[in-house]
C-alpha cells in the first residue's frame, strides 16, 4: 500500500467504507469509490485497509495495483503462490485458484479466514472479468476508480474534491506539523483558489513550509502573507496560453495541478543545485505510477538524460558520467519534500510513486520531440541490462513489465526511429509470455505487429519477428488454429524475403510443424518435420540444438499419428545422441529417457516401459527430491504402464499414494492433481471397480467444470471416462451421454482429432451393449473408414477398432441367427484378447461371457 499522506483528513466517505450494511439494510461486500483524479481516493482506500489492518480485524490482506488485466492476475498469483505454496509458471490458474480460496466454505471446526481485496486504480471493468472476489461473510472487496458509470458491480461510494471545512483544516495540519502560523482568511482564501483539490493542496502546502512563505501574516509580513497566492495567479496567467485543451476533469482540476506543479518543481530544482529535479520528474512520468525501481532511476541511460536535460541552474554543466547515483538521490529527494513524488528509499523495488495528474502535468511541458526523447530514454533505462530481469514470475519482474507498459502507452510510435522499434516492446511480451500470461501477450504482440506495419513496413525483420511471436502465443493460449494460419502465412512471406534456408524460415517452419499437431494433424505435423529434418541436416548438421528438437517432435508426432513402434525406435536413437552431446544430467537427456520409456510402452512393451520409468524416478528422486514436479511426474507415469503391464490394482495403489502428495504439494486444483485423479479413477475401474471409477470421474468432472470450463480438452475427456465407466451398469444412459458429447467434441475440436474419434468408438460400443449390436457394427464399419484415412494401418486405435467390430458383428451374427458362427467367430477373438490383456481384464471377461452366451444358444 502507498504511505498515508501527511495531515491526512477523515471524510465521512471513511465511514461509508467501514459501514457493514447499506441504507436499505443490505451486506456489503464490495464498495466501488469512485472519483476523479486527484481527490483522494487511493488514500481513503489505504486508510481503510490500514485501520482494518492493524485493528485486528484481517488475517489477508492483498493491495492490487489493479490498472490493467495481467496486474491484477499476477497480484492474485502472488497471493497463491505465498498462500497456497502453488508452483508458478501458469499464472491464470494460480490467480483463479486464489480467488476460489476467498470463497466461503461450509461450515467447518477451524476458525475462518477474514480477508480484504482492495483493487486501486481499476481503469477497464473488462480487466476484472472472471477476477472477481467471491461474495462472502468473511471478506470485503474495495475498488477505487475514475469509472462514473455502473459497470464495476458493488455499492458505489462517490468521492469529490474536500469540503472548504476539510481543505482548511488539512492546511491547518499540515503547517502544524512543521511548526508554521495560520491565518483562517489567508487559508480558506487559498484553499478556495485551489478548488480544494488534495492533490493540489498537497503540493501548495509543502512549497510553501518548504520555501519559508507564511500562509498566516502580521501586518509587517503583509507581503509575504499573499505570496504564495500571487505566484500562483501570475502562473497560471503565464501557463493559459500554452496549456493543452482542457482535460475532461471538472472545475478547471486539470489547469490547478498544472499551476501548482509549475511552481513546485521550480522550486525542486532550486532545491537541487546539481539541476536535476525536473529532468527526473520527466523520466517518472513517462513510468508507471504505481511503483517505479531506483534502479531504474539511477541506470546509466537514466542518469545520461538527466546530465543532457539538466534544469539551467547556473552551475557549470558536467558530462553525463559525472551524474552519479547519489545525484539523482538527491533529485527524488527534492521532489519528494515538494509531494511531487513518493520516495520510499526501503522499497528499493517500488522506490518512486507518482500521481497520474502530475505525471500528465509533466508530459503536457514537453515537446513532441522532447517527449520521444524522454520515452525512449525511459525504455533505455528500463533495459540497461536486460539480464537483470528476474525471473517473470517473481513480483520484481511485474513491476518491470507495468513500467515497460507505461512507457509504451505514453511514447506509442515515438519507440519507432528509423529502421528499429524499440527493444522494450519485444522485451516486455516475451516476458509476459514466459511468465504464462499468453492472452496478455497475444494483445501486446497484436499491438506491436500493427505499429510495425504501419511504421517500418509488413516485410521488415522486426515486424516478422513480432508476427512470429505473435502466432506463437496464440498457440499457447489455445488457439492452435489461429497459430497454423499465422504462421503459414508468415512462412509465404519469409520464403519471399530470406530464402528457405535462412535460420528464421527454418524456425517458422518448426512452429507450424507442432501447431499443426496440436490442431490433431498428426501425420501432416510428422511429414513436415520430416521435411524440416532433411533440411537442417543439410544446413545446420546433426548435432545442432535446432536439430536435435525437430527429431524430438518428429518423434513425438510419428508416434501420435499411429507408428508408435518407429517413435519409441527415434526416441532411442535420439536419446543416444543427447547423453553424447549433452551428458545424463541434462534436462532434454531426462526428458528423451521419458518419452523413450512411453512410447516403448505404446509400442507393445508396458513393461519395460514401466522398468525404465522406474529407473529414471530413482534419479530424478536422487537429483529433484521426492517432491519436485517433475518427480511427481514419472511417478504418474509409471503407475500408467504398471496397470498396463497388467497391475491395475497397483496402479491404483500408486496413484492413490501420489494424490495424497500432489494435495500436499500442489493443492486440489493443480493439474497434475487432476491429471491424478484421472488415472486413479481409471485404474480403479481396470482393477474392477466400475461403480468407484464412476463415482470418481462424476466428482472430477464437477471440478474440471468449475476450473477449466465447458470445452476444455480435460474437461471433455472427464466427459468420455464418466461416460465409458457409467455404461458397465447403464449402457443406454451413457450411449446419450456419448452422443452429447461428441457433438461437443465436433464443434470443438472437429472431426479427425483422436479425441473424437475415440468418443465415436465408445458411442457405437455403448449402442452394442445397449441392445443395438447392428447400429454398433455400423457405426464401427464408419469409424474405421475416417481412420483408415488419417492412420497408418497398424496404428492401435485402427486395430482397436477392428477387433471391436469383428466382436459387434460376431453378435449380430448371433441375433440373426447362427448362433454357432458367432461361437466360431468369438473363439477366435478370444484368442487375440488373452494374448493382449490376459484372463483377467474385464476385455477378455466380456468377450468370455459372451462366448458362454452364444454356445448355449447354439
């Protein structure tokens, strides 16, 4: 939270805030204040939450920043993260685990959490969309905002300008506290001429306890009584004809903050002989002003500008390396005594806090020119050493990445110069990205490709390069599709200009390949690897990293499209390749070990799948600990080929352990929390248990729902378990379930992904078992027509399929009649089936007793 302001002035509005109950006697659980700039309300706001703070009445307290969408989720995964100990790197998830903590509970034997969310500065009531805190009795949500409508939901609290009664008595105070004599008709004089605008009385009251003028007079100080007065009608006399249009703040606020900046930061730099107060307060103002980094300030390009825009003191001008940290201390100091700035010095990450309205004040001053200048010194400063970014996930890194975003909104096309853009705004969307914030970073890059285009041209190197980035981060905020055809036409384009064996195609090249996959193109994701294989063999040889991660998604997008025998045989190859090049111990040569073990498995052999999963959990235990997420991982992992390998009921014993520990770890709503109770409610029904695997993905369906939404790939998939498990007990019920759902999985992911094409096998098997054996034989006969089209012919699912229909029309051979062909038929089943499965699995059980079935009708 920001400090409290100095003489800070109690507003019945505070009460307002406190109030438990509106007018009409309802709760309230959310208060949106709302004002214009400069009245107060981030104070009032702070107050409040100070008051509820330290008089015991929280146990959370969380202050957002809340001026655009990707703070305010990076506030609410900073809250997760210390809460409820999640992991980042997917910061959506964690914001929306954070708020489904705030909601309330049902009633349990430990004491309840009581929490406020106060959400500063809310600009766009679509940044808070899906980041609403939970209505609940234990916690309270405050809003403070410049929005007058009614989008932001809450009992709305307007804030104006003080009272005359307020505004004196804050100047009263103040010069109190510094020992200063008052005169009431001098002070309500003055006070009045400033429309009682805080922010402006704010400035008025330090210049003056700061120049030695005296608001109270006697009659030989009669001069002096007037002065600041005076100063301040003969400036704003002086700054009327070079002001810009008026602002669409009310009462002339806009043209008050103007004058009483003009003449505080005249007065900051007569306060710093070195000259550079104002050059400093221009550099803050192109910033963000919620929390700007000293370090920032006193970085080499910073402190370059401040010796080239040095005010005209008198004093004899320096070079830039002259200007040295403890310089523009002194600067922020200056500005500070005149509360043109908030300078914290102990928060070394949010150093300088500074009014939107002064910064406008500040930037109105400058040329277009001067304003370039002054933005793009800014971004320099903010990437003296891009290294120094810390990791994106971490608070210091959102810091960094708002102060890159103010600068970019204040400067726009002023970051273009002659053939670059520049580097801040490539900087600050990779980081977005790396941090998981994908949609924030499709807009960012969005933004920069447009500004490219229209200022260095389509075909320029760095409007490619945006464009790039741009398809990528749709891919990873799941627009697979929107990925393919950005970066198919960004291909076209790259083949034009640089040729196919520039690095950039090659690389363009790569991203399509596994979009292309990710869309369910398989085989056409295979081929273009391949392709992309031959060339860079050719162009960067064997054992260039580039390489080495095409033949991993060639691997990858080989076995998927059906040749799981040829993927387990690359990844072997590859792995030879990656202990030669890259040692054991590197993360690629971990990750081909796994994806060696699975696909070996895929490929027939579940256990030896399983041995080398186990092999390699003892070295990640022995490099990771037990309870890194990697570790947790194989552990998963190995429990799958284990029930493969004909284990179901330690499988489940496996999963049920590890979901204990993934609770423990990463709380209910990770992922792989969930991704755990899927294989556990799988296994518990290989292992027999057709009710509890039921039961089990009923329940993680509902939560699958309530994170993830409707068309999630995962929540589909809790769709088709609940479904396939439903049918041991209500076949015809699971059958409508399954043809529900693969409406769904048409209209989401279309007609040849795996993912429909498994939910039509278990829809035609559901009508088999629900009486319909003909309709099941001749939906069966469909399926496998699409999938001879997509697959290789030995792909498993094709021979799943076939051994599916051979059963189905084994049946109706029997229903038509020959119950003794159906005998033969199944005979012959049978024998495949203990040969795949086993005795044991329920396959080889219902193919039994169907074999019992028709050899007493025969």
């Amino acid at each position: 939270m920001p400090r409290e302001a100095a003489a800070f002035q109690g507003r019945d509005e505070t009460d307002q805030l406190r109030a438990a109950l509106t007018n009409s006697g309802t709760a309230v659980l959310c208060q949106v204040l709302r004002g214009t700039g400069g009245v107060g309300k981030t104070q009032l706001a702070a107050r409040y939450a100070r008051q509820a703070w330290t008089g015991d009445e929280l146990d959370v307290l969380v202050w957002v920043s809340a001026s655009s969408r990707p703070a305010i989720v990076s506030a609410f995964a900073q809250a997760a993260e210390e809460l409820l100990a999640l992991e980042p790197g997917d910061p959506e998830r964690s914001a929306q685990a954070f708020l489904r903590w705030l909601e309330p509970k049902p009633p349990v034997s430990e004491p309840v959490c009581r929490w406020l969310v106060v959400l500063d500065d809310v600009a766009d009531p679509a940044d808070v969309t899906g980041l609403w805190p939970a209505k609940s009795p234990y916690g309270r949500t405050v809003v403070t905002t410049r929005r007058r409508d009614a989008a932001l939901p809450g009992h709305r609290i307007d804030l104006g300008v003080f009272t005359p009664a307020q505004a004196v008595a804050y100047l009263v105070d103040f010069l109190a506290e510094h020992g200063r004599h008052d005169d009431p008709d001098e002070i309500r004089a003055l006070a009045q001429d400033l429309g009682y605008l805080p922010l402006a009385l704010s400035q008025a009251a330090a210049y003056i306890v700061d120049a030695g003028i005296s608001v109270g007079c006697s009659p030989c100080t009669h001069r002096q009584c007037h002065s600041y007065r005076r100063r301040l009608a003969d400036r704003a006399t002086n700054l009327a004809s070079v002001l810009p249009e008026p602002s669409t703040l009310p009462d002339d606020q806009n043209t008050t903050v103007a004058v009483t900046w003009s003449l505080s930061i005249e007065r900051a730099n007569n306060l710093n002989p070195a000259g550079l107060a104002c050059p400093a307060l221009q550099l803050t103002a192109m910033l963000d002003p919620n929390g700007i980094p000293q370090s920032v300030l006193t970085s080499g390009p910073a402190r370059t500008y401040l010796a080239q825009h040095r005010a005209q003191t008198g004093v004899e001008q320096t070079t830039a390396d002259e200007v040295t940290e403890l310089d523009v201390w002194g600067a922020l100091r200056a500005l500070h005594r005149l509360s043109l700035i908030d300078h914290d010095p102990d928060s070394p990450q949010q150093s300088v806090r500074i009014h939107q309205l002064i910064q406008r004040a500040t930037r109105d001053t400058l040329s277009p020119q001067g304003r370039s200048q002054t933005a793009r010194a800014a971004g320099d400063a903010l990437l003296e050493d891009c290294e120094s970014w810390p990791d994106p996930h971490l608070p210091l890194a959102q810091t960094l990445r708002a102060n890159g975003q103010a600068v970019i909104h204040c400067a726009g096309d002023a970051l273009f110069s002659g053939s670059m853009h520049h580097h801040l705004f490539m900087h600050v969307g990779v980081s977005l990205s790396e941090a998981g914030q994908f949609t924030a970073a499709v807009e960012h890059f969005q933004d920069l490709v447009n500004r490219a285009r229209a200022s260095l041209g389509s075909d320029h190197p760095e409007t490619m390069l945006a464009r790039d980035n741009l398809a990528s981060n749709r891919g990873q905020a799941g627009d697979a599709r929107g990925a393919v055809d950005a970066l198919t036409e960004l291909l076209t384009d790259r083949l034009r200009i640089l040729g196919p064996d520039d690095p950039r195609t090659l690389n363009t090249r790569f991203g399509l390949a596994r979009w292309r996959g990710e869309t369910g193109d398989a085989a056409g994701a295979a081929e273009a690897y391949a392709e992309l294989l031959t060339d860079q063999l050719r162009i960067q040889g064997p054992d260039h990293p580039r390489t080495l991660n095409t033949r991993f998604g060639l691997a990858r997008w080989r076995g998927s499209a059906g040749d799981a025998a040829g993927a387990a045989e690359a990844y072997a190859e590859l792995l030879t390749d990656h202990l030669r090049i890259q040692g054991p111990d590197h993360p690629d040569t971990l990750e081909t070990r796994h994806l060696s073990a699975e696909w070996r498995g895929r490929a027939g052999d579940a256990a030896g799948a399983a041995e080398a999963l186990a092999e390699l959990l003892t070295d990640r235990v022995r490099d990771l600990g037990p309870d890194h997420p990697q570790t947790l991982h194989d552990r998963c992992c190995l429990a799958t080929w284990r029930g493969n390998a004909g284990d179901a009921a330690g499988a489940a014993e496996a999963l049920a352990a590890l979901l204990t520990d993934h609770l423990r770890i990463q709380g209910p709503d990770h992922p792989e929390t969930l991704n755990t109770r899927f294989g556990l409610a799988r296994w518990r029904g290989e292992a027999g248990d057709a009710a509890g695997a039921a039961e089990a993905y009923a329940e993680l369906l509902t939560d699958h729902l309530r994170i993830q939404g409707p068309d999630h790939p995962n929540t589909l998939r809790a769709r088709l378990g609940f479904a396939i498990w439903r049918s041991d007990s209500d076949a015809a019920g699971a059958a409508e379930a399954l043809a529900a759902l693969l409406t769904d999985y048409l209209r989401i992911q279309g007609p040849d992904h795996p993912d429909t094409l498994e939910a039509r096998f278990w829809l035609a098997r559901c009508r088999g078992e629900a009486g319909d054996a003909a309709g099941a034989a001749e939906a069966l006969a469909e399926l496998l027509t699409d999938q001879s089209r997509i697959w290789d012919p030995n792909h498993a699912d094709i021979l799943s399929t076939q051994n599916e229909l051979a059963y189905w029309m084994a049946i109706r051979r029997g229903e038509a009649g020959d119950a003794t062909g159906a005998v033969e038929a199944l005979a012959a089943l049978l024998v495949d089936r203990l040969q795949m499965y086993g005795p044991d699995h329920p396959s080889t059980m219902r193919m039994k007793d169907q074999l019992e079935h028709w050899r007493k009708r025969a």
